[in-house]
C-alpha cells in the first residue's frame, strides 16, 4: 500500500484484523495500522480464506490471532484475539464461523 513516498508492503502474517468503514479499511499489524483505500468486500475477494474470515459486515479478522471466542446468544460470538482486541461477530456471519471454528 501507498505510504506517501512510497510503498510499504504487510505481509499476511503481521496482520490481525481489518476494519472496514465506507470506502476505506483499517488494516491493523501488529505493529501498526495503515488505511487503503478500497471496500471491505473488495478486499474479502483477495484474501485467503483460510487465513482469514470475516464475521462482520466491518470486520475480518486473522483466524490465526484468535485467542478465544465466546458464545454470547442469538448466533452471536465475542472474539478475543492475541493482542486483547475484543470483536462481536454477526448473525449474519454464524455459519462462516461455525464452519470455521466449530462453535
């Protein structure tokens, strides 16, 4: 991605979510977070499923920076991830992430 000068590349493995809003994504690193400009289905279709899953209309997340995911009812899940980052999934989302997970 584009930093100003130039071009700064994440590899997969650094990233731990993406959070989408309107025309732009969040990517957060571990390190740091950066903005591209693009849509969050847009990216979806580039990434690999099975390194990452998305679970909410704003949310994919790295499957391999789970700590825990809890069961908060309705088809609806608290995750956790490594970095103490707390996301809710969606109903909408539910069987990707029992698919994903077995939960």
């Amino acid at each position: 991605m584009r930093n100003g000068t130039g071009y700064v590349v994440v590899r997969a493995a650094e990233i731990v979510w993406f959070e989408g809003a309107d025309n732009h994504v969040r990517i957060h690193s571990r390190t740091q977070s950066y903005l591209l400009r693009t849509t969050l289905s847009e990216l979806e279709r580039t990434l690999d499923p099975r390194l990452f899953l998305r679970i909410h209309r704003s949310v994919i997340i790295s499957i391999d920076e789970v700590r825990t995911i809890d069961n908060w009812g309705h088809g609806e899940h608290l995750f956790v991830l490594h970095d103490g980052t707390r996301l809710t999934s969606s109903r909408r989302y539910r069987a990707a992430v029992r698919a994903a997970f077995g939960v």
